[in-house]
C-alpha cells in the first residue's frame, strides 16, 4: 500500500534533512595535511622549486603541504606511491617533462601510465636549456657548429648526464632538425659534464645557468645560444638557438608539475589548481623562480592534459630512430 501524500512528504522532508546534515558535517577540503611525493632528492633544482611552492601553498590552502622525497629507479619508486595513494586530494605527485614524454618509449613495461593512472592538476614551471660551449670555442654561433657538424660527420661531440637524459635527447633533436650526425658522450655527474666541457674534451653540451653555474660564473664556457623561443630576462645578450643560425623553431627544456591519482573528485582538482596559481603568482615565489631562471607556468587540467599528449608526440620519434632502450 502506498504512503499517503502527506507521508510521502513528511519522508522527503526528513531525507533532504538527512542530506543537508551530512553535508553540513562533511569537512570542507582540505582538512588535514596533504602530501606531494617527488622522485627528486632533497636539494636537486626540481626539489627546491617545488618547497618553495609547497611553503606558499600551505599558507593558501591552510594546511601543512609535506614534500616527500622518493628518488631512484626512474621515478618509479614516487609515482607508484602516487599511484596507489587514495584519490582523495590529499597526495600529490610531482613529475617533469620528460618522465611524462620520454618513459613511454624507454621502458617496455612500464609500472605506470600517465594518462591512465593520473589526473593532471597543473604544472608548475618551465625552464629552457643553454647551448653550453668551452670558452676557448671557436664556435660564435649556432650556424659554426652546425657547419662543423656538417663537415666532420662523427667528429663533433656533445656530452650529457646520462643516456636519455635532456642533453642527450636534446642532441638529438639537434641533429636530426639539421641533418648532421655528432658524437654523444654520456657522463654520471653534471658536474664532471660541465668540467669536461669546460676543458675541451667534449665540444659542446646543454645545461642551465644553476647546472652550469660554477664553470660559467668563472668564465671558462660560454651560452653560445638558448633553445628557447625568444631571449630570456638576464640573458638578453645570448640569442635563441634560430638567432644564432640553427633551426627555425628548434626548443629544448622541461616543465615539472603536479599530478592527482586518478578518480581525484573534479573540484578537488580544480581547488589546487587556483590554489597552486595563486601561490606561483605571489611575488616573493616569482622572484626566488627568476634566481633558477625558471617561470611560473600554471595552467588548467585540461590544457595540461594537452600538454602531456603533445609531450609524448614530441619524443616519441627521436628516442624510436636513436633505438634507445632502457630496460
């Protein structure tokens, strides 16, 4: 037998009540501390940068932000974390560019998969890499190595931190937008990279003001060109990599910023995103950024979702024709 109508209103009245109340009891977000998990150790550029943003962020969110240092293995160890961590906002996974673009092409099982496993919140910077040159080159520009490229196949060299690493990928992207073929000297430490390159024993390299900064400071190399899309604020003397008579349009650099695991409620997601735009518009945040010669690069979800697809498109072809395996 069906309720009477003033039954049946009675118990709606009672449900919606019902409702209200739980909503009402619901801790507005975020209610506690949350967690950003990084594959950086503590004191390497991407973790500095990110504390700094952690530290505005907690004061926007009022909430601790914890920055948890998870290195090693490829960032395996950290995006798994992030991976299996609830999707309740309340972690946070911090990657580059090129754990985002390049992984899917180096490894043939990889333990996770960007688009699937996570949902982008935003990035957080982006920096461009300087074509780095022993003092005593006798390069002037872009268009004298890419000549010396061209006339001794095989006998330019360029050095990097490590098989597949930035420099190295940057390479060659280099070579193939110019059709030249040079020599790729792998090194375990940037250091040692920026101090062979300095000495002349390898002939060029990419790297940034902070990563070459001991050896530039000193004057021993030179920033011959930066593969950027226009001159960069402090280094308005050093002209882009197509200035300088290389390629048209020729970019190489990295972005780093913030993932969710996937299934992070959309206004949770959204709730960072402002947050984290607003602490990287804060003016103390710009100008510890400019030190790194990085800038502020946030963005919504669905432009970083963008972003990551054409971060893929991008290496996929380089690291496929180089045949580069890393397992």
């Amino acid at each position: 037998m069906s309720k009477p109508p003033i039954a049946r209103m009675l118990a709606a009245a009672a449900l919606a009540a019902a409702s209200s109340a739980a909503v009402a009891a619901a801790p507005a977000y975020p209610a506690r501390p949350l967690k950003i998990v990084t594959p950086f150790a503590v004191g390497q550029g991407p973790d500095v940068l990110l504390r700094i943003v952690a530290e505005k962020l907690t004061a926007t969110l009022g909430q601790q932000v914890i920055v948890e240092n998870r290195p090693g293995a490829s960032g395996f160890l950290a995006f798994e974390a992030g991976r299996r961590a609830a999707p309740d906002g309340y972690t946070l996974v911090h990657m580059d560019s090129y754990h985002v673009g390049t992984q899917p092409y180096l490894f043939a099982r990889l333990p996770y998969d960007v688009r699937k496993d996570f949902d982008p919140v935003t990035p957080l910077v982006r920096n461009y890499f300087f074509v780095v040159v022993p003092a005593a080159s006798p390069w002037r520009t872009m268009g004298d190595l890419i000549a010396s490229a061209k006339a001794r196949p095989g006998g330019v060299s360029y050095g990097s931190w490590g098989v597949a690493s930035p420099a190295h990928l940057g390479g060659l992207l280099l070579e193939a937008a110019t059709g030249t073929s040079m020599m790729h000297v792998p090194y375990k430490e940037s250091a040692q990279l920026f101090q062979s390159v300095a000495v002349g024993d390898v002939n060029w390299t990419l790297g940034s003001p902070v990563s070459a900064g001991p050896v530039y400071q000193s004057g021993k190399v030179r920033f011959l060109a930066v593969a950027a899309p226009q001159r960069l604020p402090g280094y308005a003397e050093v002209p882009t990599v197509a200035q300088a008579g290389g390629p048209a349009n020729f970019e190489v650099g990295g972005w780093n910023g913030l993932f969710a695991p996937k299934g992070t409620p959309a206004g949770i997601v959204q709730r960072l995103n402002e947050g984290i735009a607003a602490a990287l518009k804060a003016p103390d945040v710009q100008e510890k950024l400019a030190t790194f010669t990085y800038e502020a690069y946030a963005m919504p979800p669905r432009d970083m979702a963008r972003l990551v697809d054409e971060e893929i498109a991008k290496w996929g072809p380089i690291i496929k024709g180089a045949g580069i395996h890393l397992d």
